[in-house]
C-alpha cells in the first residue's frame, strides 16, 4: 500500500530544480535546500506565504528527507566483508 508513496508524492519532477535556478543535469545544494527552507518557514510562521511559496516548501522538505534516504540506503548498500 505505501510502498509506491514517493513516486505518487513527486508530481512535477524537476519543478524545485526549475524554481531554484539550479540546472536539471546538477544536484541541489544542500546549502541551498536548507537555505530555501529555512526563509519560508521564518514566512510560514509569520503567516505571510503564498499559494506558490507553500508548495516550494513543501518541495524542499520532500527533497531533503529523499536526500536522507538516498544517503541511508547507500550506506546500507556497502560490499559485506568476511571476518
């Protein structure tokens, strides 16, 4: 039941690259994520975020836990040794 929920949370791949500036062929910084974060939810707690600016955040929050997946599943993916 939940096992195809990030394909079915991402509905516009490439839309936070587009909106950042960063080009489709490069990373997002995490810098950079956590910059954008960090600015609209100082605006969300305000109470002064956009239609448009909610749906950033909420794109650089699922990106930035998919970067923890994709840096827990790598580390989980290392070559076993033999003792």
């Amino acid at each position: 039941m939940a096992d195809k929920w990030i394909q079915k949370a991402i509905k516009k791949p490439g839309a936070l690259k587009k909106e950042l500036g960063v080009p489709e062929d490069e990373k997002i910084p995490a810098a950079k994520l956590n910059a954008v974060i960090s600015d609209l939810s100082k605006k969300a707690k305000e109470g002064e975020l956009s239609k448009k600016e909610l749906k950033t955040l909420h794109r650089a929050n699922l990106a930035k836990t998919l970067k923890s997946f994709k840096e827990f599943t790598e580390e989980e993916n290392l070559p076993q040794t033999k003792e």
